[in-house]
C-alpha cells in the first residue's frame, strides 16, 4: 500500500470512528444524512512564479462530511501527480494535500468558515509545498430536490513555504465551488468541487524583493455514501 493510499484511508477511518461515537452519546445523536465519505478522482492544474513554469496532472482524494445542527466539517485528502505542460518546467512532482474546514452558519444560507491547508511535493524542492490558515465564508443554496450546491470564499493567512518567501494578509485568497446531488433517497450522493488557490509570494536572496507567486486550481468528482 502507498503512503498516499494510507493517508487517505487513516484520515476516513478516524473520521468514521469520530462519528460512530457521536452517534451514540445522546446528546449528540445524528440523523440520517449527517455524515458522509466517498472518494473522489482529482485533476489539478499549478503554476509557479510564471505561466511558463506549468504543470498539469490528476490523481485520487477521500473527502467525508459531518454535519450536527449548525456546525458542518468538511475534510478532503488528495494526491495529483503533477506533469510539466510546455514552458520551464522539466520533471514531474506529486502533491500530496489535506484541506480541513469547520463551519458555522450564521444566517440563511451563510456560514463563517475556518481551517487549514498542508501541501506537501515530492521531490521536495521540485515545487513549493504549502501550509496556511484558512479564514473565510460559504453560502450554500438549494437548487432543487436533492440537488445542492455552495461557493466559498475567503483568505489564506499565515502561509508558509519550502523555499521560503512571504506573503501579505491579503495576499494569499481561495475560491471554490461545490455541488452535491442525492440518490437512492439520500443515501448515495453524486459529487464535484472545484477549488483555486493563488498566493502572492515574494522572495528576497539579498538584492530586493521579487515576486515568485504560486497558483493551483483543483477539481474533484466522485461518489459519498451518507450516513
């Protein structure tokens, strides 16, 4: 087994163990729908400092979901095996990355947002792994029987990269796009997100600032059984 395949399957059997304990402490029992897993097959497309330093590639996530009252969670894993399209770039590297987020719903159909992002490249230094907070919103609608979709938006504060650099505040954002659609009365769910991230990084070897920003969008589609 791989380590991208033991990371994946650690992460939902923690995640299945957590809700199995939940489910029986009365005062957090769940409904039915409250939880759910499934994989998912991913295509990603990164850019680093240009557009000539490209690649493009796909791979395979896991994400699960708990939901209890106004409190949601989402945590996603995935690992794309990145190939050079045209430009600078010459070797392959595969990104291995973990996406966690807890919500709260403030109102109608918005909740605030908070979690974290870890991703990690192998070779180490081929591209830039990355690890920043998440702060942010998400409105979610329903578009019709079983049929549900949400747009989050938000900053990436506290970023941290391999080769160094820095970014502001303000300058490291994500934005993303979710879609589930229910079958067999809820209890299979059909689903595809679509998430991109772009950090305003700059380094500095000692002759002054420089701009080396990094940018990623990720899709993901699949399957979830819901609990």
């Amino acid at each position: 087994m791989t380590a991208g395949r033991w990371t994946v399957g650690r992460l939902v059997g923690w995640t299945v163990l957590f809700v199995l304990l939940l489910s029986n402490i009365p005062t957090f029992q769940l409904s039915a729908q409250h939880f759910s897993v499934g994989p998912q097959i991913a295509f990603g497309d990164y850019k680093e400092v240009s557009p000539d330093l490209h690649y493009r590639g796909s791979g395979m996530a896991a994400k699960a979901t708990v939901t209890w009252k106004k409190f949601s969670a989402d945590a996603v894993v995935s690992k794309i095996k990145y190939k050079p399209e045209g430009g600078a770039a010459t070797t392959d590297f595969d990104a291995s990355e973990v996406d966690v987020r807890v919500r709260y719903l403030i109102a109608g159909p918005v909740s605030g947002e908070l979690g974290f992002i870890n991703r990690k490249t192998d070779p180490e230094f081929e591209a830039q792994s990355v690890g920043a907070m998440l702060v942010g919103a998400r409105i979610g609608y329903l578009l019709g029987p079983g049929v549900h979709m949400s747009l989050n938006g938000g900053l990436l504060p506290g970023a941290k990269y391999s080769g160094g650099g820095t970014s502001s505040g303000v300058g490291a954002v994500q934005l993303g796009l979710g879609m589930t659609v229910d079958a067999l009365r809820g209890r299979l769910q059909f689903t595809g997100d679509y998430g991109f991230q772009r950090f305003s990084r700059e380094t500095d070897d000692g002759s002054g600032p420089a701009s080396a920003p990094i940018q990623q969008s990720m899709g993901r589609i699949g399957l979830s059984i819901a609990f």
